[in-house]
C-alpha cells in the first residue's frame, strides 16, 4: 500500500463532519446530520436506478446513508481520541 499524504488526496466532507463531531465543535451535529441527507441523495439515486421507488425507496436510502454515517463517526472518532490521548 502506498503512502498518500492527505494534502494529495482530500478527505471527503463527512470525514470533515466526522472530526468537527468528535472534537466536539459547534455545529458538528448539524454537519453531520446534512452529510448523512446528501448521502441519502446519493444512495436514493442508485436505489432509483435499480428499481426501488416511493416509501421504499427512501427508507432503503436513509437507513443506507445511516449505517455509513454510523461507521464513519465511529471510525473517526476512534482515531480523533486514539491521536489526542
């Protein structure tokens, strides 16, 4: 695996979210919360595309966007503590 220094490659705007959350700063809640809305978006799009439509489709969407956002805070917020301590 090579080693890409994070100036090449940008983080993405929920690991930003992520990081305001689990540093605790203001508004980190509300980055959250729209990261997981626009994921949303995005997963609908594909759910859209393979056939999903109205209630399922959205719930499908949010529940998707969710366990990502899930996994990502708990991943940064693993990191964030393990590089603070």
């Amino acid at each position: 695996m090579s080693d890409v220094s994070t100036e090449l490659v940008p983080r993405l705007p929920s690991q930003d979210a992520a990081i305001h959350l689990a540093q605790g700063a203001p508004g980190g809640w509300f980055e959250a919360v729209g990261s997981t809305l626009f994921r949303a978006g995005l997963v609908a799009a594909g759910l859209y595309a393979a056939g999903l439509r109205g209630r399922q489709l959205w719930r499908g969407a949010l529940y998707g966007a969710t366990a990502v956002e899930v996994f990502v805070l708990g991943w940064t917020t693993y990191h964030v503590r393990r590089h603070d301590a």
